[in-house]
C-alpha cells in the first residue's frame, strides 16, 4: 500500500489539475502529407476547412468558452478604462500626405474616434474638407479606410473601404469639388496603383476573388488599366503572367503597375511579394495607348535592390551587393547598368541604410546603429553627404509630400518618448513643430521608466540587441512580471516606439522586453538571413537566450515570463514555448503563423515562401518542419499557459494557424494551465478600430498577468 497510495494521490492531483479546464471537445482525423519519404501528421486538419459547420462550430465554441475566462479576470477593463482615458486627451491626428496640384490630400482622426476620415484642402493653410467618412457611408456596417490616391489634377480621388479589419475591399472613385462618386467600382480591390497623366485612368491589382479562405485566391493575378467610365470587362491585361507569358512571372507573384511624377517618360512594373530584393521592369510611356509594351528589365533580385526612387532620368536604390549593411546607389535609367553602378552613400560598419527619399536637391538617408536612428543629406549639386542632427533619440519617419521643394516632414519617437512631429527644411537643417500634429504629453506615471540596451550572448556566440523598459527602481531579484515579445522575419526590425499600451504596464511595474532576434534586419541582410528558410532557428533560439538573460539578471523568473508573437512572430513563440516550456509561465500568440508547413496553402501563403520556403523542396520542407510550432506539440509536455489569437477577416494568416496550434496544446498540456482561443469576429489581421484594439489587448495582457501572478489580474472574487 505505501508504494501504491502516494502514485494514487500523484495520479489524482495531476487529473485535478488538467480537469480544471473544461475545454469544447476537439476532433482528431486521421490525416498526414509525405513529403520526401517523411510522413508528417495532421489530425487536426479538418480546422482548415473553415467555412464548414464543424470548423465554424468549433470556434464558435472556442470563443465563447475564452470569453467566459477573460470575463472573470480583475484588472483587464480598469486596463481599458486606463487606456480610454489616455486616448481622450490625444490631439488630432494627421496621417498620409498626398500633394496633387496644390491640394493635400490626408486621413484625419479626431480625439477619441476609432475611423480617420478622408480629408483635402487647397495649399497647406487652404479650408478643410471632408471627402469620405467610413463610419457613416453604409449605415449598419463598420468601414474603414483603407487606402486613397488622388489624381494628379487633385479633381479626382479613388479610395478603399473594408469592412471588420479586412484588408481587401471595395475600390470607389469622387469627383472632388463636388464629392460626388462616379459609377466606377472595383471588388475586389487592394487599391489604385496610380493614375495615368492625363488622369483619365488608373491602375489596379485584378485577383480572382477577396476571399481570405481561399488558397487560390491571389493567383495569377493582373494588373489591369481602367478607363473612368468603361466597364470592368473592357480593363486591359497591361502586365501578367497572361498578357507577357515570355517574361516568366510565377502565379504566386504580385503584378503591379505604375506611373512616377518623378519621371514621366516612362511606366513602370513590378512583381510584388515578401522577398526584399525588388524586381522591376519598364517601358516607353508613349507605349501606353498601344497596348503592347516592350517591357525591359530594369532590376532583378539577383541586383539585390531593396528600395528604388526615380528622378528624371536617374534611379536611386539601395543595395546589399557586396554590402550586408546596404549602400545607396544610382544608375540611368537610359541604361541601367547595376554593376557599375555609382555609389552615393558606402555602407558603413556599424549603422545599416533603413531608407532614404528625395527632394528637389537632396536625398535625405535614414540609418540604424541597430537600435536608434540617424539621418544624413545627400547634396545632388555638391555630392557631399553630411550629418543631419536630430532633436533627439530614436526611431525617425520622413516624408516629402513635395518634390519640387526641400520640405521634409519628420517624426521621432522612442520606447519612453511619445510621437513628435517636426517640419524640417534640408536647405537650412532647421526643424520646428510640425504645422499639423502636435506633441501629446503622457500621464506622468509613463515618464517614471528608464530603458537598458544590451547586447545578450547567443547559443551561437551571436551578440544579440536587447531592449529592456522597466520602471525606476524596481528590484531585480526575480519577483517581476516580465513580457518578453520577439518578431525576427522580412527583415524586419521591432524599433523604438512609444507604445503606451505596454508602457502603462511598465508603469506599474512588469518589465518589457524586446528581444531584436535573427530574422530581422536590426544588424543588416546579415542578421535578416540568419533567421531566414533554413537559418530560421535561431529567431526563436534568440528569443531562448534573451528569456534566460532576464533570468539570470533577476529581471524575472520562470513563474512570471511571458512571451509574445505576433503574426510571423507566431513562429517564434510557437517554437519557443514548444522547444522550452519550463521558461515561461505563460504565452501569447497574435494572428500567429503557427502552422509553418501549412502557410502556403492559405490565401497570402504563396507570397511568403521566398522568406519561409515551400513544403516542394526537400531542404526547405525540413527548415518549415522546424519552425511548426504545432508538429512540434508533444503529448504529455507541461506547457505554459497559452492564448491564442485570430482574426476571422484576416487575410494573412488565416484564424485555422492559430486555432490549429491551440488545439493541439489543448489535447496535450498536463500542466493544468489554461489554452485558450480567442476569435475576433470584428477584425482582421488587425483593425484600425480603437475600442475593439483596446479590448483585444486587454484581454491578452490580463490573461498573462494573471497567470505570471500578479495581484491586480486575478479570477473576481
């Protein structure tokens, strides 16, 4: 008996434990791909299969059972409440400039709306008027604006409306003076790619169809010239895989055409999807009304060009041929000649070119020393480059809406600044405050922080850039709620921002960190292609490292870390949790790709296989069996507790990656702690609107909170 009660009682508080969490009952088939000579299983597959009643059904049943946990929680709508009060005292917000002949075109959102509004006025001081307001358009329906592109007259504007977060929509056309629509309507639509010169026409991205569950939507699609007025029948194929079979263009490619203020003599095209490395062609603009246009190569991604601008008959690009840490280059476009290419800006050791964009007589460059920025002036007339200094740290944005001038529009904000807004005049180096947005000033609890960048050893040897925010004073003996979050993909960088969601918490003491993983491009194309296809490992190895500096620093412990991933950053947190479970207390995973193998089946999946890889290449298979976060759930594994997010609009990554993943941790967690998976019927990958992003991350923060042990996110009493 005494060897037998204690594995009784060790049996029942184990079941205990597990049973407390009733989850809906979920399926498993009999399901699998061979791929290679290697079978890998998929019972849960049937969840793909999205739009039928048992998948609807299942997480219906999901999201109601999620909400009867969050609905318990102190702390998450005093959170809201918090963040509602903040966003009240924000001042108008202006966005995306468009300057057309002597009209300024920009989204507007005023203090405590959740739409921006399509606005225009005649000059930078002329009388404000309101064009399209999403929020009244179709009564019953939640719109948003999507995008807009005014004619280069400024008497006609086309813009695109979606409902709940999608982001494909429907494609209408004003006349601006009067505000009146025309008959031409496009869905569904991604958007205008331009319009012609004599602004009778516009360019546009034909796909087969808007919808986000089906894997062959984005196929083969065709960028197509409309003529106002015409049907959509009578569209030209100007540039598809159809319309130039010799030139090649792969079905998962993205076709676009377009026309540049900057260089009128020509048009231009371009195949678009997650690969950096730019392909571009063009041809004579007096080809346009033929029909038939001799298009010529103007780069491959073989050039290794991940940014282009024209002026007049020169193009600018920036490159990592022979450079990891990019140079900006220029060529004719007479004779585009990339190998011999000039160079205007050399790389630089220690910073990487993050952008660059031109006026009348300068090309202002924006660097990156891996955390902060930095800008420098290009002088077209003297080729000096000098250095431009900034108001203060952090992460800068230009824009000049003008290019007939050399007025910049800059904004800096960092992890402990908020968002300022500057007009910057390159001829002078002078900057003053913006004419449009103006400085906020946070609660002074926010201003309490203090940030450490640190450079933390990796599993490799590999030093990677850590960024650590907590509140002053706090004690590093291991008692500290931390959230940990990571992205590493597209080469793109997490960098400084003002993030008062996440700064509120600081402000009450959880340490937030922000680990700058392989993946992205905070080192350069070094550091992006070392968390690329088969390098793909160390994104989340990273992430592994930068988890247990903070624990051997006394930042956190084990029993109160959570780790966050967003959309690609799925695959990091999938793998993190999955590869160490014991480091973390608890999990979240946003939109998340958690399903790597099956990513390119979805609707936005074949567009990402140039960064991810496809299951049809034996290497590049095994790399996407690494980084699946749900192949890699083990029966039996004490993982952390875990949210899981999706979006039932989204057309990234569709709501099944993230419910397959939760699925599978809810059928083998002995941990006893709670799987969720919560379902955001209203959005998409994300939504624009405020109140609806308030409670998503309320909810996902307060879930974590609560089960790293904080006091104010406990079950109500």
């Amino acid at each position: 008996m005494r060897k037998i009660i204690p594995l009784f009682i060790a049996i029942c508080s184990s079941y205990e434990a597990f049973a407390q969490y009733l989850y809906p009952p979920t399926k498993t088939v009999d399901s699998s791909d061979t791929y290679f000579g290697v079978t890998y299983k998929d019972p849960y597959r049937w969840l793909e299969y999205i739009k039928e009643p048992q998948a609807v059904t299942w997480f219906k049943q999901q999201a109601t059972f999620t909400d009867s946990v969050l609905n318990k929680l102190d702390g998450r709508d005093e959170l809201i409440a918090e963040w509602k009060q903040v966003d009240k005292q924000f001042p108008i917000f202006y966005r995306d400039f468009i300057y057309e002949n002597g009209r300024l075109f920009y989204r507007k959102t005023m203090t405590g709306e959740s739409f921006a509004k399509l606005y225009y006025r005649d000059g930078m001081n002329g009388k404000e008027e309101l064009l399209f307001d999403p929020t009244t358009y179709i009564p019953g329906k939640t719109l948003s604006l999507q995008s807009f592109t005014p004619s280069h007259d400024g008497k006609k504007i086309g813009f695109v409306y979606s409902e709940k977060g999608a982001e494909i929509g429907t494609l209408k056309v004003m006349m601006v003076d009067t505000k009146q629509f025309l008959l031409d309507s496009i869905s569904p639509s991604i958007g205008i790619g331009s319009w012609t010169f004599d602004n009778k026409a516009f360019s546009y991205s034909s796909m087969k169809s808007g919808d986000n569950k089906d894997p062959t939507s984005r196929l083969n699609a065709k960028a197509k010239l409309h003529i106002l007025g015409n049907e959509l029948s009578e569209d030209d194929d100007f540039f598809s895989s159809t319309s130039y079979p010799a030139l090649n263009i792969d079905p998962k490619m993205h076709p676009f055409i377009f026309f540049d203020e900057d260089s009128k003599d020509y048009i231009f095209a371009g195949l678009g999807s997650t690969q950096k490395e730019l392909t571009r062609y063009y041809a004579p603009a007096g080809q346009l009304k033929s029909k038939n246009l001799s298009w010529k190569s103007l780069c491959q991604a073989s050039d290794k060009l991940v940014h282009l601008e024209y002026v007049n008959n020169d193009v600018y690009a920036i490159s990592h041929n022979d450079a990891p840490n990019y140079k900006i280059v220029a060529t004719s476009l007479a004779n585009p000649d990339w190998a011999n290419a000039v160079t205007i800006a050399a790389e630089k050791p220690d910073w990487t070119v993050k952008n660059f964009i031109h006026t009348k007589d300068y090309l202002l460059i924006v660097y990156s020393d891996g955390i902060n920025y930095h800008l420098s002036k290009y002088d077209f007339k003297t080729k000096i480059t000098s250095n431009v200094k900034l108001p203060y740290s952090g992460t800068i944005g230009i824009d000049c809406i003008n290019t007939r001038t050399n007025n910049y529009s800059l904004y800096i904000t960092s992890w402990i600044k908020p968002y300022t807004e500057y007009n910057y005049d390159a001829e002078t180096d002078v900057f003053v405050p913006s004419s449009f947005n103006k400085p906020f000033i946070y609660p002074v609890a926010y201003s309490d922080l203090q940030v450490e960048d640190v450079q933390v050893k990796g599993h490799d040897g590999a030093m990677i850039p850590f960024t650590i925010i907590y509140k002053k004073g706090i004690r590093k003996d291991g008692s500290n709620v931390c959230m940990l979050e990571g992205y590493g993909a597209y080469g793109s960088s997490l960098n400084p921002h003002f993030d008062y969601f996440k700064n509120s918490l600081a402000a009450r003491g959880v340490v937030i960190a922000i680990a700058h993983v392989r993946g992205g491009s905070e080192k350069g194309e070094t550091w992006h292609k070392a968390g690329f296809k088969t390098s793909k490992p160390n994104t989340w190895k990273d992430f592994i490292s930068c988890a247990e500096y903070l624990i051997a620093n006394g930042y956190t412990s084990p029993q109160k870390l959570a780790g966050i991933g967003i959309s690609a950053g799925g695959i990091l947190i999938s793998r993190a949790i999955t590869e160490r479970p014991d480091l973390f207390a608890a999990a979240i995973c946003d939109v998340g790709a958690a399903n790597a193998m099956r990513s390119e089946f979805t609707a936005n999946g074949p567009g990402n296989i140039p960064e991810f890889g496809t299951v049809k290449d034996s290497t590049e298979c095994k790399a996407l069996y690494e980084m699946d976060g749900m192949q890699h759930v083990i029966k039996g594994t004490k993982f952390p507790a875990v949210i899981c997010v999706g979006g039932w609009n989204d057309s990234r990554v569709p709501a099944w990656e993230p419910g397959k993943f939760a699925a599978a941790l809810q059928n083998a967690s002995t941990s006893g702690k709670p799987i969720l998976m919560k379902v955001n019927y209203d959005s998409g990958h994300f939504t624009e609107d405020r109140n609806l992003t308030m409670a998503n991350f309320a909810s996902q923060y307060a879930f974590v909170l609560w089960q790293c042990g904080d006091p104010d996110f406990q079950p109500k009493k």
